[in-house]
C-alpha cells in the first residue's frame, strides 16, 4: 500500500499521515480531532503530543491552518485525546 505523507502544520515537517493527528474544521464551523481521517471540511495535522499542541496554541499556528479562531475548550478537547491516547498505548 502506498504510504500517505502529509505536512505537519506546528513543525514544519512531513510525517506518515497514520503518524499523525487530524484536527478538522467542519462545514458547521466546529473543530474536532478527527480519529478516522475522513471527516468533512478543513483538515490541519498534527504531530500528537502535547509539547506540539503547546506550540501551536501560542504561535496559533492551528488557527492559521485552519483559517479561524480557536477557542482554549478546543486546546483542552485536544489534550484530553492526546492524554487518553498515550493511556492507551
């Protein structure tokens, strides 16, 4: 299968697109971490660990990706994945 490779929006490096977090902008307007990577709407990845989203919530880098305001609930919902996904593994 040929290996899917996309751009990390906060690091500004190419990972594997498995290797990732997807965080979408729906057509709606809500913002969600999108687990299947099919969501509709405007998508930005992420490398999934918090030192990540640190640095894109302070150089808003996920706002600009996404072309929007990013509220701090929305950080915290991406914490909580990232927390519960390391648990996990």
């Amino acid at each position: 299968m040929k290996e899917v490779i996309r751009f990390d929006c906060v690091n500004n490096i190419r990972k594997n697109k498995e290797e990732l977090l997807r965080i979408v902008l729906t057509p709606e307007g809500e913002i969600k971490v999108d687990t299947s990577g099919k969501m509709n709407g405007r998508g930005a990845y992420l490398t999934p660990n918090l030192e990540t989203v640190k640095l894109a919530k302070k150089n808003h880098r996920l706002e600009k990706a996404l072309k929007t305001k990013i509220e701090d609930e929305v950080y915290e919902d991406i914490y909580q994945f990232i927390r519960s996904r390391s648990e996990v593994e």
